[in-house]
C-alpha cells in the first residue's frame, strides 16, 4: 500500500492490549521504520475506556503512528488491516461450560470472520488470542472463506516462552541458550509443552529436569497450569506476558527467524493430526510472511500420549462449534 502497516487489535480497552499497544507502537514488532495505522476495536461498554488508551496512546507521540481509529465495528476496523489481532472475547465465568463457552464465542468470530473477509486486505495475517483460541480460529476461517487459511494463526507462543523461561530458571542458564521446546496442540490444560528435544547449550534438558517422571508429574503440569497460577496471584490473568509473546509470534511469523517457534496453525495431516483444527507445532518462519511445520521430528510412546489427547480435544471443540455454525 503506501508504505504504512495497518495494525487492528480487537479488545483494545482490555489488559492485554494495555501491554501490547506501546510495543507495537514503538516499532518493536514491526520494526523501528515501519509506519503504523492503528485500529482498535472494542465493543460499547469499552468505548469510553478505549477512548483513555487511544488518549494515552496520543501522550507517547509515538513516531511511527501515523493514525488511530477507534471503534465498535469490525467493518470499520478490519478495513484494509494487514496484521490483526484478537484478543476480544467472551471469557469464561466460574461454572461455564465448554459447550456455552464456544457458543458465545462462535457468535464473535462468526461476525468478525465475515467482517474480515469482507474488507480486509486478502494477505491479512491474523493471530487469535482470545480463548479458546484455537477454536476461535477455526470458526474465524469457517467464516472468512477468502482468506488463506495459513493466514489465520493462534497464540501459543507464551506457552512456548513459559517452558523455556522455566528451563532457564531450573537450570541456571540464560533463556537464549534453551533450544529445541516445542508446544503441541490446544492453548488449554491438555496442551504438550515438549522437551524431548530441548537443549542447554546443546545438551539434552530432560535429564536436567529430572528425567521423564519428572517431567511428567512436575514440569508439564506447571506449563499446562501456569495461567491458572498467575491469575490465582495476580488476581488477572496474564497480560505483560501474553503482549510480549503476541509480539514474539508477529515478529517470528513477519519478519522471519532462525529459531523454530510454536503457533497454532491449520492441520493438514502432519504427525497424524487430521485437518480441520488450528494446531499449535513447531514451525518454521521465513521472512515475508511464509511458514512451514517442521518434519520429522521424532516422537516417542511418552510424546504421543499427550498430542493424542490434545487433539482429541480439539476435534471435540471443533465438533461442538461446526454444530453452533450450522444453526
Ligand atoms: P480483558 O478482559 O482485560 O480484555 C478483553 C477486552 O475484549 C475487553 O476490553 C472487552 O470489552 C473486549 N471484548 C469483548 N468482546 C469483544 C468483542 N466481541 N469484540 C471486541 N472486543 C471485545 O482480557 P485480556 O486480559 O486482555 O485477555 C484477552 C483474551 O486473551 C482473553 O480471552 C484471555 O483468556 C486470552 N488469553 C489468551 C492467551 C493465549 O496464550 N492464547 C494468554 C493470555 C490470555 O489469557
């Protein structure tokens, strides 16, 4: 276009959007030359909240943005939006089912799905991050049918730092001398942080972490539940973290990267996963835009146990939303 990103993030008053505005903003995940068009899309009730951030935003005199809209619409925000992310969803209440949990977001990302097919630039790059994340994907594609299905993505990347940040600390090494971590499947408890090919400065981490009963009872459960544990201390969920990560993912995805990284994407029958879900593998990221899910990584009884249970999972999800999409 003119040389300008146009950036759309969807629960824009929210916290995450707090932590995430000033890193896009300062040139941190699109680079320190990149213009920025910023839409911010919040529904009603936010409006006024979103109305501090964009005053806020204003506050910073941020070079690199050239202009903010701010808005209730989807039409109005997808416009033209070349990178969007989602994180407006309907959380889950104490009590909520999974089957009303997809129900209420099945009706977001059905209309945001139709509003982005309708006015988004055709090479958007999409990373969903409201849960359940990956289910939220996949009913955004179903609705979005003009758009690439590569081109929708969703958010593990934090469960990726989270392991790795956990490794580092366990084993008293920087965080960038970890290697290898991979996130399997659904950003949800049954999610398989794998660390059978992790390294420390090219040693294998497993028997660092105790060997695998270790890692089965101890490690895993702390990746698997580590939202729950921040939320039960902070009283919120996760939102410095979960900015940062969204960041790492665009920058990875955008602007390409040496390192094999984890995001949810579209399964096409790679490690047995049939397609129809948005599956979190390890990929690997060109510059430009383009990725592929790296082959032929071994997997062992002990791995193949949690991914089958991960993708179990998902198709049950997908089952329960294509069920509410008919209707
Ligand atoms: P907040 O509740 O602070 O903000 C959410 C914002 O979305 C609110 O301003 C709300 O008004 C808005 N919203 C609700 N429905 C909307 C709609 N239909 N269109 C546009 N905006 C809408 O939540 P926050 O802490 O920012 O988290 C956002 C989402 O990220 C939540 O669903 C959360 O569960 C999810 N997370 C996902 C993670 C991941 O790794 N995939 C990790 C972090 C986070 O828990």
């Amino acid at each position: 276009s003119n040389g300008i990103l146009t950036v759309c993030v969807s629960g824009a008053a929210g916290q995450i959007a707090y932590s995430l505005l000033p890193l896009i903003a300062r040139g941190d995940v699109f680079g320190r030359d990149q213009p920025i068009e910023l839409h911010l899309l919040d529904i009603k009730p936010a409006l006024d909240a979103l109305h501090g951030v964009v005053m806020e935003l204003h506050d910073c005199a941020f070079p690199l943005v050239r202009n903010i809209v701010e808005t209730d619409d989807p039409m109005v925000a997808f416009q033209h939006a070349d990178v969007t992310i989602l994180g407006g969803s309907f959380p889950r209440r104490p009590g909520m089912e999974r089957r009303d949990l997809i129900a209420k977001n099945v009706n977001i990302f059905k209309a945001q799905g139709q509003a982005l097919d309708r006015v988004a630039s055709k090479n958007v790059k999409v990373v969903v991050v409201g849960n359940p994340s990956n289910t939220n994907a996949l009913v955004l594609s179903h609705y979005a049918p003009s758009i690439p299905k590569q081109n929708i993505t969703a958010l593990t990347r934090l469960d990726q730092n989270r392991a790795v940040g956990q490794i580092a600390m366990r084993t008293g090494v920087n965080a960038d001398q970890v290697e290898g971590v991979a996130i399997w499947g659904n950003h949800s408890a049954t999610q398989y942080p794998d660390v059978t090919h992790a390294t420390v400065n090219g040693e294998p981490v497993m028997p660092k972490l105790g060997g695998r009963q270790a890692v089965a009872e101890e490690f895993i459960p702390c990746i698997q539940k580590r939202g729950a544990a921040i939320l039960k201390a902070r009283g919120l969920s996760s939102a410095m973290s979960a900015a940062s990560a969204i960041g790492d993912h665009l920058k990875s995805w955008i602007l390409g990267d040496s390192k094999i990284v984890s995001m949810a994407v579209a399964s096409d029958g790679s490690y047995d996963v049939k397609p129809g879900v948005y599956f979190s593998f390890p990929v690997r990221c060109s510059a430009g835009g383009d990725y592929e899910i790296v082959q032929g990584i071994e997997m062992d009884e002990f791995s193949r146990k949690y991914v089958s249970a991960t993708t179990e999972e998902l198709f049950a999800e997908r089952q329960e939303a294509l069920e509410l999409c008919a209707v």
